[in-house]
C-alpha cells in the first residue's frame, strides 16, 4: 500500500493532530510564559515613541521648510534690513531659539536675534560642495545640542548673505503623562535632551531620589540599546505582520525596582514618503526613546493551569473515542474486504466471507459471498438477486459521529471557555495613553493648521495686487509645494477672486475669512449641507487691507494626520460635537457615534484652571469594554480659538493584555479542532467513503450478473485492490461461462452429426 493512501493515513493524521491540538491547549491556555509586562503596554509605548519621532521629524522638516520659504520671498522681494529680516521671521514663526545674518565676503554678522549662534563650526565644507547648506548639528560651550539651518540671502543687486537659525533638539512639546519620560537619543546612543524627569532638589526623600537614579541609568541603557537597534534596515527590522511605521521602531524591557518595571519604546526619525519627499530630520540619524516604569503583573493562580491541563486530558480521551470508532467501524471492516477479495481472486472458494455488519462493507461483503457461490457453483445463480441492505448513509453515519464527538470539545472551548465580559480589569496605562497619545494628535492638528496660516502670512509678501498674471504664478508655485491645501486664492472686500489656483473655490465668499474686516478669524471652517467641510486660513495682504490671501485645507491632509497604529478611530470635531475630519469615512457635520462620546467632549471642554483638558474614560456597555479620550485644541496660534477637540476610541479587546488572549488562545484551539475536523474527516471521506460507495454499486452489479462492465481501480489504495480483486473475479465468472456455453454446446453438435 502506498504511504498517503488507503484508510490508514488520514486516521493516523487524525490521532496525531489530536495529540499535538492537546499539548499546545495544555501550554497556550495555561499560565506558562505569562510575560510581567502585557504586550498591549509594550506596543503602547512603541506607538508613544514613533508618535515622538514622528513630531520631532515634522517640526525639524517645518523649521527647514520655512526658513528657505522665508529665505526665497526675500529673495525675490524688495531689500530689507537685516534687523527687520530677522525681526519679520521671530514675528511669524516664533520656533527658533536664536538667528543670524552674515555677510558671507566679510564673514561680518549683520544683525542677530535671540541666543547667540557660535560660528566657528562654519568652514568651506559647510557652505560649498554637494552638501553644502545642509542642517548640521552642533554642541555648544555649555553642553546642549542645536541643530543649525541655513538659507542663503542671493538678491541681485545686493551681497550675499547667510541666514542662520538655530534650534533645540529637545523632546517634542507633547504631554507625556504621568512617570514617562522621553529621550532624544544620537547615533552611538548619546542622550541629546530627557523630559519627564523631576528634579532631584524637587524630591522629598531618599527613597525618591534613589528610584530618579535609576530611571536615569535605565533611560542612558535603553538608549544605547535603541540607538544600536535603530542603525538596522528598516525592512528588515520590521517582524512580520507589524504595522506600517517607515522607520525602525520596537520595544525594550529594563530592570524593576519598587514592583515596577521599566518600559520603553524607541523609534528612529525617518521620512512620512520617502519616495517622494526627502526630510532633513531623517536623515539626522536621531531616535526617540519613551520610558515608562509599569507595575508588574501578578502570576496567575495554579487554577488557570488546570484549566489547560484538563481541558487537554478531555480531548486525549475524545481522540482516543473517535480513533477507536474510525478503526472499528471504517478501517477493520475496509481491510477485511481488501483479503477477503484477494483469497477470492487467488481461487480460495473454500471457506464463506466473512460479511461486516452494517453499511458499504456489508453490501461489498455480501456480493463477495455471493460471487464466491457462482464460482464454486454451490451457490444461487446471478438471477436468485440476494442483494444486501442498502443503507442510506452506511460509513458517513460514522464520519458525522467522529465530528459530533469533536465537535463536543470545540465548541464548548472555542465558544464558552475564557470568555470575557465588561468586568475585564483594563490596565490604567492603556487608558493613560489613549488620552495622551490623542493629545499629542491634537497637538499635531493645532501646529499643522497654525503652520497654514503662517505659510500665507509668510505668501502674502509676494503679492503684487498691480500684476494677477505674477500672483496666480506665486499661487501655483506654492500649491505645488504644499499638498495641504486644495485652492489658493486672493479676494478683495467684496469676495470677489482677484488671482486663483487650484480648484474652485468651496467657501462661502461672502462672509470668508478675512473681508470683514481685520478682526476675522483667521481659520474656519464653512460648507455646512455639503459633501465635505471646507477649512479656510487666511491671511492678509500686508499694505492692501482690502486683500485676502485664502487657502482651502484639503479635508484628506487631516484625515492623513488622525490615522495612527493603536489608536483605533480619531475624529476631529467642532466645539458643537460635529465632526470635521476623521482617520475613517465619515459624513459631514454628523455626530459621534455614541452619546458618552459626545459627552466626553462636552466634559474636556469645560474649562478648568487655565482652560480645557484632556480626559480619558474606560465606557462599558453590554459585553464591551471601549477606551476613549478627548482633546481639547490648546496652546498657541491661531488655531487654538476654534474650539475644536480631537477624539478617539477603539475597543479594548484589541488590546494585548491576558484575559483577551487567553479567549483569542480559547477560540484559536476551537478553529484548529474544526480545520482537524474538516481535514481529515473530508480526507476520509474523499479517499475512503466515496469510492467504497461506488464499489459496492458496482459489486453487487456483478454478482447481479453483469460480466460485460469493466472495473478500474481508481486508487492504489484498499479500496482500489478491492476493485482489482472483483475484476479478476469477474474475468473467472465470464471465462467459467463461456466454458460452460461450450460445454453444452459440444453434445448438440455430435446429434446433428450422426
């Protein structure tokens, strides 16, 4: 017989997988291998750190992108003083901690804003050659890092000049909640900045101040670690089926102290698309590290191990059950038939078949009884019929018991054990970084919306309201180099368009932002009863107070900002709980889904001590636990008056923590007892019971007295040997008749003769 076919395998397979399916129940719903840290707060904080360098790379690239903004409509404005250059750029931007200006033939500084900027780290190689102008980073005498951007001042009737800018590496302003700390961390694991860290004069004890050193020396070996774990490709870092975060990100567990243990997430700076779109800030080879002390998790009670254990021990017995019914009822009679067809094939007609009892089997048995009668000739002939019971379902009677039976340990497993309900204990850190994590969101949204304005304030200079054609050519230039916004447009008093370009403008003109006077705000949002909210930012024409400078945010650039990995679903909302943008599709104005949500955006709008706050909740309705937060925009620019909040929601089954894997783990061994199950019962069926079926109709045609029906073996298996054994006995019973028919015929022709 051949290995993979017959009866034998698929059973075989079947007590095998069974025995495997029970090991791997008795370790994965046991308490073996509890981590002290669920993973779900691990992830947490990878998502915090790759947010923080996702902040960190966005507000370097934004410094850069607007220090050769500015650089440029100098350029081609008229000559300004160097003391109004640097005090125009303060003025709009307010991000750099110190500017300069030189003259690049004298090495002369001709005015200087803020912190002084050191030049000794100015040489050739930084001025000329292909990297030329390029961010550097440099040290100061007391120690702190800036990071150094330059733009050339290149008029045409005029010297050239170096415009110099400089900025903290520090963390990003992002709330990093309670106990975190965050780290900017160079290559070769040198800590540039912390925050989160108390001051050790602050603290009360020694006790305190000892638990601060060793956050401290915990924070210096998790960014060495994370430093040298980050110098990896990034597609090769990545493990299989983690999400999508373009640079090198994980986790990394430290020491405990105290019952706590230290976690922390790294993340390298690395560019949104960097097919499209090179960035300064990744390529300056920093990463994010965010560290937080978590409670350690308890082991679970030897209970929960018995769990696994007996559940293990019940399906043992169910398998043995189901082999020994397999055996008796399908392979035992199946092989009998194979040796009782082959002593009938060889000639051995001496002793009756032994005929199983029931099913396919006994009809194949009883028409090998019968075919052994016609070949001794001690039996009926093919017209006395004899044909054995039929049955309706023979062996799939079998079958459907072997999977009742297993089915009898999958469901109750993969439906009823470990189940979960409302009552699951969520960890406070995952409700701490959902609401700090929608503040930084929010924080995100705030900037980017400030940083439109600011990008029209800075366009408005190369308005020339006497020239639309050098206008509209401004405009589209500029549309080309920010996807943030749809249409660009100028509009005088009555809401007429002076220079257009993009699309149509969306807005309503009569009442946009900026022709009602100076007093305007600047960022709104209109389009009610349409498909879309339209946000506008405007600004005004310096010296034409008549003149607006509008931009149109594309609603999909703040969609591109909600969607992060481990958030679940963000939306932005307007101070009436109508949402304005959102990580998913969503409908205009329409409200949150749920009413708690409404009314946690009411609640982190209320304004307490200095204004509104962010909240997190823990909502429990039904059988579902959901973890939601609200942000409220605070902060400065012209975006922090909308009244706008960010928030977020998912639900906490999503979570990595232990009472939702071990049900993943309950329902993951239910799904492989069916695939078991479909496997090899389907095998079965297949190899076994189909083709027996069609054997038995053809043997008992045979014994019926069909000689003239050729029988294939379609399978080199029992069931094929049975066809090959009935169709040698068919040869016999046509030869033994034609023999006959001669016989008889020879005395008729010997009268005739005489």
């Amino acid at each position: 017989m051949p290995l993979l076919g017959g009866v034998r395998p698929p059973i075989a397979l079947l007590c095998l997988l069974i025995v495997a399916l029970a090991g791997l129940t008795a370790k994965v719903l046991g308490p073996a291998g509890e981590p002290a840290v669920p993973k779900a707060v691990l992830g947490s904080q990878q998502h915090f750190a790759e947010d923080g360098a996702i902040a960190l790379r966005a507000s370097i690239d934004e410094r850069v992108t607007d220090l050769n903004r500015t650089a440029a409509v100098l350029n081609d404005g008229r000559p300004a003083d160097p003391e109004r250059v640097l005090s125009d750029l303060s003025r709009t931007y307010q991000k750099w901690t110190g500017t300069t200006v030189l003259d690049l033939e004298s090495g002369k500084v001709l005015a200087a804003r803020g912190e002084t900027i050191p030049l000794g780290w100015l040489d050739k190689e930084v001025l000329t050659g292909r990297h030329a102008l390029t961010p550097r980073m440099v040290r100061l005498e007391t120690g702190d890092v800036r990071l150094m951007t330059m733009a050339l001042l290149d008029r045409k009737d005029g010297p050239q000049q170096l415009l110099v800018a400089s900025n903290s590496l520090s963390v990003p302003a992002i709330n990093l909640g309670p106990f975190r700390s965050m780290a900017v961390v160079a290559r070769g694991g040198e800590v540039l900045a912390t925050e989160g860290f108390e001051q050790a004069e602050a603290l009360n004890s020694d006790a305190e101040r000892d638990e601060l050193t060793f956050l401290q020396k915990q924070m210096s070996r998790l960014s060495e670690q994370a430093a040298a774990r980050t110098e990896q490709n990034p597609v090769s870092a990545r493990e299989p089926g983690s999400h999508g975060y373009p640079g090198v990100s994980g986790t990394l567990l430290g020491d405990s102290y105290n019952g706590r243990v230290a976690t922390a997430g790294y993340a390298s700076l690395a560019s949104a698309d960097p097919e499209q779109r090179r960035s300064v800030g990744a390529g300056l080879g920093l990463t994010v590290v965010a560290m937080l002390p978590v409670v350690q998790e308890q082991a679970v009670g030897q209970e929960r191990e018995l769990y696994g254990l007996v559940a293990a021990g019940v399906l043992v017995v169910v398998g043995l059950l189901a082999g020994a019914l397999l055996w008796r009822a399908v392979q035992r009679p199946l092989l009998a038939l194979f040796l009782e067809s082959r002593r009938l094939a060889r000639g051995d007609l001496t002793r009756p078949v032994a005929v199983p009892r029931w099913g396919e089997a006994a009809r194949v048995g009883a028409a090998l009884e019968r075919l052994r009668g016609q070949l001794s000739g001690t039996g009926p002939g093919p017209a006395a019929g004899g044909r054995g019971r039929r049955g309706r379902f023979g062996l799939r009677v079998s079958l459907a018991v072997t999977a009742v039976l297993l089915l009898l340990w999958c469901v109750p497993v993969g439906l009823l054990l470990n189940r979960t309900d409302a009552s699951v204990s969520v960890p406070t850190t995952m409700v701490n970084d959902q609401r700090d994590r929608t503040d930084l969101v929010a924080d995100r949204v705030r900037r980017a919306l400030n940083e439109a304005q600011a990008d029209l304030a800075s366009m408005t200079r190369l308005i020339d309201p006497d020239d639309p054609d050098a206008t509209t050519d401004v405009l589209d230039d500029a549309l080309r180099k920010h996807t943030r916004y749809g249409t660009l447009y100028v509009l005088d008093r009555g809401g007429d368009v002076v220079a257009r370009a993009g699309a149509e403008p969306h807005g309503d003109r009569d009442e946009n932002t900026g022709t009602k006077g100076r007093d305007a705000p600047l960022v709104r949002v209109t389009g009610e009863g349409g498909k879309k909210p339209v946000i506008q930012a405007g600004a005004p024409v310096p010296e034409h107070e008549d003149l607006t400078l509008v931009g149109e945010i594309r609603v999909e650039f703040l969609n591109s900002l909600l969607a992060r990995p481990g958030l679940g679903e963000v939306r932005v909302v307007d101070a009436e709980a109508r949402t304005i943008a959102a990580s998913d599709g969503f409908l205009a104005f329409e409200d949150l889904p749920r009413a708690s949500l409404t009314d946690l955006v009411r609640a982190g709008g209320v304004g307490v001590g200095a204004g509104p706050v962010e909240n997190g909740l823990l909502i429990r309705e039904g059988r579902s636990v959901t973890v939601a937060a609200a942000a409220p925009f605070s902060g400065g620019g012209v975006a922090a008056d909308l009244g706008w909040t960010v928030v977020s929601w998912q639900n906490a089954k999503h979570f990595e923590i232990t009472p939702y894997e071990r049900e993943d783990r309950s329902v993951l061994a239910g799904m492989l007892g069916l695939a078991l199950i479909v496997v090899c019962l389907g095998w079965i069926h297949l190899v076994v019971v189909r083709p027996l079926r069609a054997l038995a109709d053809s043997a008992e045609k045979l014994a019926d007295g069909d000689l003239k029906t050729v029988l294939y073996p379609r399978y080199h298996d029992e069931v094929g040997a049975v066809v090959r054994s009935l169709e040698l006995v068919r040869q016999q019973l046509q030869a033994r008749r034609q023999n006959q028919a001669r016989r008889s015929a020879e005395p008729r022709l010997g009268t005739r003769g005489r």
